[in-house]
C-alpha cells in the first residue's frame, strides 16, 4: 500500500515514518509539510492512502481533502489530529479513518489492515484480520479503557474508575480496606462506606471480567490488589521509556517524539484526585524533565517549531520553569523572531513579579540580553532590517 504524510510538524513526519514503517504492507513515497507540494505530487503519482493533520497553515486539512475529493481522487483519507471536534466534519469529505493524537500503533495496524482487506477481496478475513492487543489504560490526561478491539469502554461508576486508578498505582501491592475507605470514601458513616466500597469492587471486577480480565481484581476479605499483567497503562509505558530513555540524539529521536505523546495531560486529567496529588507532580515533572532534553535535541537539529510547540505545552504545566523559557527564548532566537524573543522574556519577567515578587535570575537575564544581541546584529547585516 502506498501512502504519503501531510503535516506542517517535522515532528509528527519523523512519528509516523517510524510507526508505518513497522507494517510489512506500507511503502511510504513522501512526507510533506504544506497542501501545496502534496497537491503536485499527487498529480503525477497513485497514491493509496494520506495520513495528514487538520490544522495547518495556508490550507487546512478538510479544505484540501474537500479539494481532492472534487477532482476525482479516490485516495482514502486518514485525519491524524489532536482535535476530536473535527471528527464529523472530516467524514463530510468521505474520510476513511480519524486518529486523534497521540496515535497508537496497533491502532495504526488496523487501519491498514482493513484497507488491505477491502482492496483484495479475495484473501481469506481470518488472514488480515489484526489480532486483537492487550486492553489498554490510559490514565495520562484522561481516565479511558480501550478494549482489545479499540473500542472505547464506560466505567460503570466514577467511584469504579477512582477505586482502579487508586489501586493501579500500588501494581499489584495489596491495600486494606481500611485505607481505602478513607482515602476514596472519606467523609461517609462507616457503615455506608463499607457497603459503598463492596459495590464499587463488584462494579470494578466485573468490568474487567467483561474485558478478557477475569480474575485480575482479587481480595483476601480485608485487602484489595490488582494484577494487570494482562493490560496496558500508558502511564507505565512512559514511565519505563523515560527510564530507558537516555541522551536523546538522532538515532532515537523518533523514538523519544513517541514516548512524548504518550502524555496527553496529568495523572488521571480533570480528576485529580486528593490521594493522587504527590503521583501526579511526580509524573508532570518527570514529563517536563524528558520533554526539556527532547527540546534540546529538536532545537540541535534546527526544528524549531516542533520544539516551540513541546514547550508551549510545558508553560501550560508550569509557566514559571526556568529551563522551559530559556529553551523557548532559544527557540525564538533561532527562528530570528525578536518580537517573540522579547515577548516571551517580559512575560515571564511580569509572571515572576506578580506570582513571587522577585526578579528574573542573573543566568536567564543575561541570555536574554546575548540573545537580543546577536539578533540585532543580524538583521542590522541584513539590509538593516528589523522586526
């Protein structure tokens, strides 16, 4: 199957050049940022299937697939988005598939298998039918189960998701129901709480029994404990690749762009709950941490608006981390953007004064002025232009 990439991130060039080139069945014959040259390309090449974003610049993505479809083109289109608000609209244009980011890979399998399916008839389903995958978790930014098949599942009470992710994060360790009911069910007549917790446990096991987990919740009378070896936490996932993760360079470059999709958000999104609070900053730092040195190696490579956009995301986290706005200011510098250099520093400058009442650090100040420097002899030696 050929298939080609449309996004305006390098970043997302180098993600799914590494995901599609793990199916065997896709030839990947070109990349590109913008509709234009995609739109030419088209015109001397058969293309089977484009994977491309929604919101770009210039033309958006259901803009250019409306395009396509009025020419002719028979090209099945797969969105691969951050925003799941576009979903209906991008089946408007006749849209094959539609990802929201980040993309999983047995996700991505399907998609392919299923065309392939559907172009040869004649092969037996039992052979491009995909196997079904673990059951996945995921926790980061969100409280979501995916079944085996991809199919997203309901908790059967908000009490059911916290009990799970309380007892998730103890992986297996045994916790009593004394604990529990204090942590979770705090603030009830004892007696309710008991009862409300020997609910919730049905609820939660059989839940998990419905998805291939049987067995996975069990209970001595006075613990609970939850084995999941069977399953898939995101949470994990990026704990174990942040641990494995070590300096980030252009061999594992794409590797480490995967790893950093897997954070969506916090521990658990909106539901931060009180017990959770020191996993949760926990997370968030180790996620600030790994995304600052994947940062580092974007902006070594010269993809400047990749990494803008990771630490774009970093400010919404913490808007007062040093080392974010000095890779932000580096950033800005290096795209030769002085009105986003010097915003971004008197910005920051202004958060320090009105959050803590204290001034900028000697090192943060003073790149900011070498910075400010080296562009103002820049564009001086460019016809004396500024902006």
């Amino acid at each position: 199957m050929k298939v080609i990439i449309i996004d305006d991130e390098l970043a997302m060039h180098l993600i799914m050049n590494r995901m599609l080139g793990k199916i065997d069945e896709v030839e990947i014959m070109g990349s590109f940022q913008e509709t234009a040259a995609a739109f030419a390309f088209l015109q001397k090449q058969e293309i089977d299937m484009i994977f491309m974003d929604i919101s770009m610049p210039k033309e958006s993505g259901l803009e250019f697939a409306q395009r396509l479809r009025e020419q002719g083109s028979r090209a099945k289109l797969v969105f691969v988005t951050s925003h799941k608000e576009y979903a209906l609209p991008a089946f408007g244009v006749y849209a094959y598939d539609y990802m929201v980011k980040p993309v999983m890979q047995e996700r991505l399998r399907q998609t392919i298998l299923k065309a392939l399916s559907e172009g040869a008839p004649t092969m037996p389903a039992e052979e491009t039918k995909a196997a079904p995958t673990k059951v996945l978790f995921n926790c980061l930014g969100r409280m979501e189960i995916r079944s085996a098949h991809d199919e997203i599942v309901k908790w059967k009470t908000s009490k059911s998701a916290e009990l799970f992710g309380y007892l998730s994060l103890h992986k297996g360790r045994l916790v009593s129901r004394a604990r529990l009911i204090e942590d979770i069910f705090g603030g009830m007549p004892r007696k309710n709480a008991e009862s409300y917790l020997n609910t919730t446990a049905y609820q939660l096991r059989k839940l998990l029994e419905t998805n291939g987990l049987k067995g996975s919740l069990h209970s001595d009378g006075v613990h609970y404990g939850l084995n999941l070896n069977e399953a898939r936490f995101d949470m994990f996932s990026f704990e174990e690749g942040c641990k494995q993760m070590g300096l980030i360079h252009d061999e594992n470059i794409e590797e480490a762009l995967e790893l950093e999709q897997l954070y969506v958000g916090d521990l658990f999104g909106d539901r931060a709950y009180p017990w959770a609070w020191s996993e949760i900053e926990r997370f968030s730092q180790m996620y600030i941490a790994f995304s600052q040195r994947l940062c580092s190696a974007l902006l070594q490579r010269g993809d400047t608006a990749s990494a803008i956009r990771l630490l774009t995301k970093q400010t919404l986290m913490n808007e007062l981390d040093e080392e974010t706005i000095k890779l932000l200011m580096s950033a800005h510098a290096m795209q030769k953007n002085k009105v986003g250099l010097v915003h971004q520093y008197i910005k920051f400058v202004d958060m320090l004064h009105d959050e803590m009442g204290v001034s900028p650090s000697l090192e943060i100040t003073m790149l900011y002025e070498r910075l400010l420097r080296e562009l103002d002899t820049y564009w001086k030696q460019h016809d004396g232009k500024d902006i």
